[in-house]
C-alpha cells in the first residue's frame, strides 16, 4: 500500500505540474461559460439564468472531458517511459493504472469544484444545495477518468485515447444540450437529444441545482458506480505491461 | 560458482514469428554474462521475459532455484533493470527520481537516504543532484537510469543496451560501474552490439541469433572454438627475391601473398612454423622489419556465428 501512495503522490504531482492540462479544467472552462452565457444572455433569456444553465452544462462537459485528464496521466510521452520503471518494480501492474485514475480523479473534482464555486461567487449562480451538487459530481467523475484510463489499456496510446473520447464528449455533449438546448428544435432534435447519456446528466443537475429534486441523483450516482467498477474490472484484462516495452 | 538463475527452454511466439526457440542458459552468481545477437536475435526478448514484464509461451525461469512466478514480488524485490530507452521523469532532479524509484523497493527514512547517496556517488552526479534530469547530456542521463536500477542493491541487474548512443567518457565510466558492481557481488546480465565493451567486462558470452543461442562461454573459449587459422604479416625491406608459392612448401601454410614488401601468410593453428617462415625469408637474403601475428577477435567470432549478411 505504500508503495502505492508513492505512486499516487508522484502522479498527483506531475498533474499539478501540468499547466495545459490546469488551464484545460480551469481557464478553458471558465471561458466557455463567461462567453457562452454572454451571448445566450440578454436575448434570450436573463443573463443571470444563462449563467445559470451554462455553468451546469460547462461542469459536467468538464467532468466527462476528464477522460482526457486521466489518458494524459496515464500515457502522456515523458510519463509512459517511466512508467515503465514501475512495471518492472514490485509495486504491480494495478497501482499502475489505479493511481493514474485515482490522481485524475483527485485533480480533476478539485479543479472543477473550483469552477463551480468560482462561477458562483462571481458570476452570482445561485446552486440550491451545493454541497450535494459538489458531492454529486464525484461519482460522475470517477466515470469519466476510469473511461479514459480504461480507454488507454485498449489503444495504449494516449493520442488515439483523447482524440476517440474528446469527439464521443463533444457530440453527446451537443446532443445532450451543452451548448445550446435542442428540445426547442422540434420532437425528432428533441427524441435525438434524450437519447445523449449527457441529456440525462444535465437534467440530474438541473433539477438537484434548481428545484431541489433529488429523483435522478440516485440513479445517475449508482449508475456512474457500477460503471466505473466494470472499467476498473476490463482494465484488470486489458492492461498489458509488454506494451509499455 | 553457484547458480543464481536458470533459465530453462524460453520459447516466445508474436503472430506467426517465432522469436525465441528453446532457449536455456544459467546464470551465475557475480557474474557478467553478457548477451550479444544481431538485431532481431531475441535478446531483447530474453530480456523482457527475464525482467517478468513478458510472459514466455513456454519454459520457465528459476531464481535462487524457485520459479519466478512463484514469487513474483520478491523476485522483482532482488532485481534491477536498466532499459535501452532512458526511463525517467525529466522535470524532476536526479535526486527526486532516484527517491521515487528507489521507494518503489519499500525503502524510506535513512536507508533511503543512504540509497539515494550511493547511487548518486556511483553515478558521478553528487554534484548535480538537484538538477532537473531535462538539463543533463544523453550520458548523464543514461548514467542516472542506471543509478535508478541499482539504488535499492539488487542481487541481480539486467541492463539492456545502456551505453547507446553516449560519449567515450560516460562509456567508460559506466563499463567502469559495472566492473565496481561485480566486484562488490553483483550479478550483471548486460546486452549490447559493442564488441569492445563486451571484451572490458564479460565473465561469459551468449551469441544468440534467429531466436536460439548458438555460442556460450568465456570469450577466450570463444575465440578458441573458431580459430582454427593463424595469420602472420611479415614487413621486410625487400620482397623482390621471394615468390608467394616458396611458402606453401613449409608444412601448415595454407596461402600467402607479398604485396609492397609485406608478406601475409595464413597457416594452420596447430602447427608451429615461424621458425621455418622466418628462416627461407633470411634465406632470400631479406631483413625482417616487423612480425605480426593476428589472433581471432570477439568481432570475428561474432561474425563468422551470424553471418556478414546486413540484417533488418
């Protein structure tokens, strides 16, 4: 186990080293919704709600972009080589995989958390029960890296990891209604929306951030779970270490 | 000398290419064997297997006389690698990867301070321990992957083509290293495509190719084993009066030549005849200048095993 705290601490720092990858979850996010809820606002609805909507859409477009945090932990050139050194060493092959999720992890909910109460603070969203909303977004979270690392077992390879998952998050992202909500463009944009698994996440916390309405938490917190547990379980199959060699 | 490896009937398929066939080999205690072959020979392979990050189709590999697979961790615990490529983090120090990777063995406190003291003195890089890894010469870093290998005081270190692509200087200091290792104990399987270095430092050879070890033994037995042929080159002041075919009529040579007043004569191995050679020669009424008598180098070895026949 110490063995694998060493690894975690090590992976942690090397995140928090990553000025690219902090401005991807920080500036890059902030901007979207300062830019969005701008444009949005005014026009079609105050600017307070567009901030609103934005600032839910934005963070869970961040959270699922997380799969892109984790590839980069795990397979990132400089780091891949040396992970090499910790295949060969007695710490085993699933402190490998599993520090790299953990750290993203980690990283990615401090720096989101971070965003959401930033736009709070600044951008005068008001989030009913942001503690639960901050609790919630966890799980979410861990889907999203464990899909990125279980992703560069598969392709081992952190190019084809990012660009596969960042084009999968955009589209159901904008299916799901991120960037501008589709259920306005009539039933067949509408029926093509809701199938986006991202429609379902909005529509949690949309309605946890905004009526207090817990039903589809509970849901999304179990499925998110048992997700993440059956791609911890095909990292265990797919996970080679020869392909590090 | 006591085994501390045995490495029995490796046998290593990728797709439809056999890579290693039937390869065994024991290794032993303070020695360095090392491991040479073409490219494509399967030592690298080898290695891999040896290192427990490949599995082998068949065979098994004994450490201390217990399969590895037995005892995986433990084994990993007592082992030490040096890849070919330079498998380190360049934003952190010498120092703080040395840390990272020696933890990785379960040292901590002061022993781990100790281990970290050590590798960096064994590395020549005391000095520049707090220096980012991304500001060092190729040779500096291929110095510090090394000292990443041995920080922990493995029984056994596996180093994978390390001096590729470095100065005369690291080299030296590094094959230097490796002879300290020894004598301290250390147990070095070494790889590599320089001839020179495997002549500095070996105990024992293995010549692999197309997947099977087709040489082992010391390099003076190597050597041996094809050197059936001795040659000379004979400088003399003046060749006008000697015929080359005055030679083959001493018993044991086998061919000669005279050009620009040097003589170069191939004779039989196992039979003394320089006596005979250098009398006809002042015979002919000619002063001899110099003798040189060639012997087989590991180079000649190498090549007369694998062939001359450029490989992928």
């Amino acid at each position: 186990m110490q063995r694998f705290f060493v690894i975690l601490k090590m992976d942690l720092a090397n995140l928090f080293k990553n000025l690219i990858i902090i401005s991807y979850n920080t500036i890059f996010i902030i901007l979207l919704i300062v830019i969005m809820g701008f444009l949005f606002g005014g026009n079609y609805a105050h600017i307070e709600d567009a901030y609103k909507y934005f600032t839910v859409t934005f963070i869970i477009y961040a959270i699922l972009s997380g799969a892109m945090t984790a590839s980069n932990c795990f397979m990132e050139r400089d780091i891949k080589k040396p992970n090499l050194r910790i295949i060969y060493s007695p710490a085993g092959s699933f402190s490998i995989y599993f520090s790299k999720l953990l750290a993203s992890f980690i990283f990615d909910y401090i720096f989101h958390t971070i965003v959401l109460v930033g736009a709070c603070l600044f951008l005068h969203v008001s989030i009913n029960n942001l503690p639960l909303f901050i609790l919630s977004m966890a799980p979410v979270e861990f889907m999203s890296v464990s899909f990125g690392i279980f992703f560069c077992c598969v392709f081992h390879n952190e190019e084809a990891t990012s660009t596969l998952l960042s084009t999968i998050v955009s589209i159901l992202s904008a299916l799901g209604g991120t960037f501008f909500s589709l259920d306005g463009m009539g039933k067949a944009m509408a029926f093509i929306s809701y199938i986006s698994p991202v429609k379902w996440l909005n529509i949690a916390f949309f309605r946890l951030a905004f009526d207090n309405n817990l039903s589809y938490i509970l849901p999304t917190f179990v499925i998110s779970i048992l997700i993440s547990v059956a791609l911890i379980i095909g990292c265990r199959f797919t996970f080679k270490p020869e392909d590090y060699l | 000398m006591e085994k501390i490896m045995e490495v029995k009937n490796l046998e290593k398929t990728f797709g439809n290419n056999k890579v290693l066939n039937n390869v065994s080999f024991d290794v032993y205690r303070g020695e360095v064997l090392c491991i040479l072959g073409p490219n494509g020979a399967g030592k690298t392979t080898t290695i891999n297997i040896l290192t427990a990050a490949l599995n082998s189709n068949s065979g098994e590999v004994l450490f201390n006389s217990k399969p590895i697979s037995k005892n995986l961790r433990g084994y990993k615990q007592l082992l030490g690698i040096v890849p070919q490529d330079i498998a380190l983090y360049e934003e952190l120090t010498a120092e703080r990867n040395l840390r990272f990777f020696a933890s990785l063995y379960g040292l901590h406190g002061n022993s781990l301070d100790s281990a970290v003291d050590g590798a960096l003195e064994f590395s020549g890089l005391s000095d520049r321990r707090h220096d980012k890894v991304k500001t060092f010469s190729g040779g500096m870093k291929r110095r510090l992957n090394i000292a990443c290998a041995i920080a922990h005081h493995p029984q056994i270190v596996i180093m994978d083509e390390p001096t590729v692509g470095i100065d005369p200087q690291s080299r030296n200091h590094i094959l230097n290293s490796i002879k300290k290792l020894q004598s301290n104990g250390m147990t070095v399987i070494y790889t590599t495509h320089y001839m020179e270095e495997v002549e500095s430092i070996s105990s024992r050879i293995i010549i692999m190719d197309h997947g099977n070890i087709i040489a082992e033994g010391t390099k003076e037995s190597l050597k041996e084993s094809v050197e059936n042929e001795k040659h000379y080159t004979i400088k003399i002041d003046s060749a006008d009066s000697i015929e080359p075919t005055d030679f083959l009529k001493i018993i044991g040579v086998k061919s000669s030549q005279i050009a620009d007043d040097t003589i170069k004569i191939t004779s039989d191995k196992n039979i003394e005849n320089l006596d005979q050679i250098i009398a006809l020669i002042t015979k002919h009424g000619s002063k001899i200048i110099n003798i040189n008598s060639e012997t087989a180098s590991l180079e000649m070895v190498f090549l007369k095993l694998t062939g001359r026949k450029l490989r992928d």
